[in-house]
C-alpha cells in the first residue's frame, strides 16, 4: 500500500510529540502564564510521558489502538483543557482511521480536529489550537489531492499549522481562560495551537518516507 501507516510509524510520532514538547514545556508554559492558567507546558508534558510509557508496557499494533491508548492515557492524566482536548483528538482520530494510508491518517486528523471543536464549542479565530490544526489538515488534504507522498504532504501541514499559530498573535481570545482577558489577550501567542503545531511537526518528522 503506498504511504501505508503502521502503528510502530504512530507509536514513533507521540513519541516525537513528547520530546518536542518536553523540549517546549517551558515556552510553552510562559506563554500560557501570560494568558492562561500556567500550566500547559507542564500538564502537556506530564501526560505525554505517561502516553508513551503506557504504548511501551501495552505495545500496541493496530493503529487504532495506538491512538486509543493515547486518548485514554491522556483524558486520565492531564488536568486543564488540554487533557480533554488532546486526549478528544486521538479518541476521534483512532475511530476514525481506516486503511492505514495517507488519506485515512488525513481523515483521522479531520476527525480528530473535529471533535475538538465540539468538545470545546470553538472555531476558528477563537484564537485555540484549532487555528492551527485546521490549516494544517487544509494543506494535508490539498497536498494529498495534488498527489504528492505522505511525507511531503505532512510537511506541507506543518507549515500549516505555524502559519495558523503565528496568525493567533494579533486575535482577540474567545474561548477558554485567555477570553477572560478580553482585548488584551491581543499580542500573544496562543499556547494551544503552539503545541498543536509540535504534534504536526513530529508527524511529519516521525512519519517521514512512508512507502
């Protein structure tokens, strides 16, 4: 199958995930100390290391089941908003992929991306991670329709996903606890869609030469 995707390739990107972000963990947390809670750096951090050592003990095979184990591990461990969305993003994700090519890992992450949404009643310019997940599926899904291998086409969303994360500056927070701050959550990055933008770098890093 060409750019089939295995569970050992989505075990390697949560595992990439967590380095990034526990790379990030403090720049992430400074940027939600200047609107948010503190936390997300931190909270982000403590559950992925708990998600990659549950994939270590369970050592799941099928794909579904990597993202399930994520999901679950997550919803359980991480407090906040982060927990529940992110831990909501793998759980959709998982139930929706199907073969594992590129266009169902494209619609995993739509699905995924999806239930975020209604999980938090979010849109788009909510100034959240869905500013940049959802460039980053528009570019996955554009690349993918143009033809081009997974591995070029993950990159094409990541870039996505820091154009959507760098477009989160200037926005006015309408969601979650930066909207307490009304017009002076303007002028900072969201934390949210800069951890959304890690998890698409370590896709298309983790995943890269999928053949």
């Amino acid at each position: 199958m060409a750019d089939a995707v295995h569970g050992a390739d989505l075990t390697a990107w949560v595992q990439e995930f967590a380095r990034l972000v526990h790379e990030q963990r403090d720049v992430l947390t400074e940027l939600d100390a200047a609107i948010g809670d503190a936390d997300h750096g931190t909270n982000l951090d403590r559950g992925l290391a708990a998600a990659v050592s549950a994939l270590a003990a369970e050592s799941p095979t099928d794909p579904a089941a990597v993202l399930k184990t994520v999901a679950t591990t997550l919803i359980r461990t991480v407090g906040g908003a982060s927990g529940p969305l992110y831990g909501t993003f793998f759980l959709r994700a998982s139930g929706a992929l199907g073969e594992g090519d590129g266009a169902a890992l494209a619609a995993a992450l739509r699905a995924g991306v999806e239930g975020i949404a209604a999980r938090g009643k979010a849109e788009p310019g909510d100034k959240t991670m869905l500013d940049a997940l959802g460039p980053a599926c528009d570019a996955l899904d554009e690349a993918l329709a143009d033809g081009r291998p997974l591995d070029v086409a993950l990159r094409a969303a990541a870039e996505g996903a820091a154009r959507g994360r760098d477009a989160t500056v200037p926005m006015v927070a309408r969601k979650g606890r930066a909207s307490y701050l009304g017009e002076r959550s303007a002028g900072h990055q969201d934390p949210g869609a800069t951890s959304a933008t890690l998890l698409m770098e370590a896709a298309s890093t983790a995943l890269a030469g999928r053949s």
